[in-house]
C-alpha cells in the first residue's frame, strides 16, 4: 500500500528526510517513531501529496507522489497534529462541508456514523470553538474517515485525550485495522505504539530500524527469565553459572537474572536444578524490556 525510495527532503540544502525505503502492507499499523524534528510530518506531508520530495520516489495505494497527487489525497485520511477547524460551525456542519468535499455518498449517514462511533452525537450542535482539545481531536479523526480511505495516517491521535477518550481511539484503530486499512502512526506514545503496531520504524533523519517490538526486544537484549528467590540469590547465581546453557546470571535484589538461548526449553531444567539444591522459589517470570528502552537505545545509538 506504500512504499517509498530513497525518499528525501531537503530545506535550504539541509535534509528534513533522508533516502527514506519503506514498504507497509495492507492492513498493517505501522508505527513511525521519533523525537521532534526527526521528520516524521514531513514525511507524512511527502506521501499525502502536501509536499514534493527533493529526489526519491514512493507510491500510496500504487498512486506515485509528485504524479498522481490529486489521486492521493482524495484516497487518503489524515489527521494532523493540530487539525483545524471551523470554530464558529457546529460539528455537525463541519464534517458535514468535508464530506461533500470529498463528494461522500450519503452525507447524512456517514456523518451521522462517525459522530456516534466517536462519542459526539450529543455535541453535533455546538460550536467546535468551544469543544476541549480532546473533543477537537476526535472529530478531526472522524473528518479523516467520512470517505472510508483504504490508507490512514495518523499523527498523534490520542495526543489531549483523557485515558478513557484514549482508550476509545486505540480500540477504534484497532477496528480499523480489522477492516483491513493500512494506517501509518505517528506518535510519542511508546506503549501505545507497542500495543497496537504490527510493526514499528525508529527514524531521525535517516530510517534507524524497522521490525515487529518482539523481535527488537530480542535482538537488542535476548530473552531473560527472573527467579524471584526466598533468599540465598548469590549462591543461586553461583549454582546454575556451572549450567552449560546459561548465558548469563546476575542478582538485583534477591532476584536472580539468567540468560539462555531458549527460556522454554531450558527453564524447567533451571528450576529442577534450584528445587534440588533447597533453594527457596517465589515465582518465575520473563523480564520484558519496554518498547521506550528499544526507542532510548536506538536514538542513542543515532545520535
């Protein structure tokens, strides 16, 4: 559904974006992840037409930027950072001009639609001048989709939502996904990311990596089992160390680390080991590295 090359953008000779190669399927929800600055709206303003690349090439629903532009952007939703709006028309009246803007079939109903699904309907009167930021931001969500595009991007949609009004639009993008709508995310919300992309890009400037969470997990820190122990975590550590498939064993605070090549197939032989030895043990579980030490690791790794 998108797909770019050696996508850049310059200002004033100095790159915004930087020979950008992506390819995002359909139905996925790719997370593009990076500080302020790194580019990611200007890589969203390339590919919906906004603006021209500087060299490079990319195609959305096989449309190519720079060719098809008008094509683009009437296939694609968008909602930006700080959508705008008519603040002295109701919010019916707004996505109502939209629609017909985008010449949508059964104006009446898709409005109708949206303002429900996102929990507006009662508000449909009242001026958006004087709806919170997090109302605002719903219905720029719902003006993206009045004409049902096949692609999506979306750049911090949950940004001024209480955690339920947050939690409304995960879900609702879950939904979407489910549709089968490719949604291009940008956000500053790393749990967020991590709970709803398939797969996620870490960029500044120039692409860093991009790959499913787990398996960033995995390859920046391999995968650790926790022994939570009664007591005696040291010796612990001293005891499975002699085991040929540990990698690693550390202890912070009574709770011993132990790294192996396969957790599933070497833990209940680790834990035999310690019941045989009268070591003491609470519970198991997996240490899980959060998508903010991924992000933390690999900026600092750019910079």
């Amino acid at each position: 559904m998108i797909q770019t090359e050696n996508l850049t953008r310059e200002f004033d000779g100095k790159a915004a974006v930087d020979r950008l190669s992506l390819e995002i399927g359909k139905g996925e929800v790719f997370g593009f992840l990076g500080p302020n600055g790194a580019g990611k709206t200007t890589t969203v303003r390339m590919l919906t037409g906004l603006i021209s690349p500087t060299r490079g090439t990319a195609r959305v629903m096989n449309y190519e930027i720079g060719v098809d532009d008008i094509h683009i952007r009437r296939n694609v939703g968008i909602l930006t950072e700080s959508p705008g709006m008519y603040d002295r028309l109701s919010a019916l009246r707004n996505l109502t001009i939209y629609a017909e803007l985008y010449e949508v079939e059964h104006v009446e109903r898709q409005v109708e639609k949206y303002l429900r699904m996102l929990g507006l309907w009662d508000r449909r009167l009242e001026a958006t001048g004087t709806f919170s930021k997090g109302m605002r931001q719903k219905l720029a969500l719902a003006r993206s989709l009045l004409h049902e595009p096949s692609v999506l991007f979306l750049d911090e949609p949950t940004a001024g939502l209480d955690p339920e009004a947050s939690k409304l639009v995960r879900d609702f993008i879950r939904e979407l996904q489910g549709e089968g709508r490719t949604i291009f995310l940008c956000t500053h919300n790393l749990e967020e990311a991590d709970k709803l992309c398939d797969r996620i890009a870490v960029f500044k400037t120039t692409l860093r990596v991009v790959e499913k969470p787990s398996a960033l997990r995995q390859q920046l820190y391999g995968r650790q089992t926790v022994f939570h122990l009664v007591e005696r975590a040291d010796q612990a550590r001293v005891l499975l160390e002699q085991l040929p498939a540990v990698k690693s064993a550390k202890v912070i605070d009574e709770r011993l680390l132990i790294a192996t090549e396969d957790p599933d197939r070497e833990n209940p032989k680790l834990i035999r080991a310690l019941v045989e030895a009268d070591f003491e043990i609470r519970f198991v579980g997996e240490l899980r590295h959060s998508l903010e030490d991924i992000y933390l690791q690999l900026i600092g790794q750019a910079d």
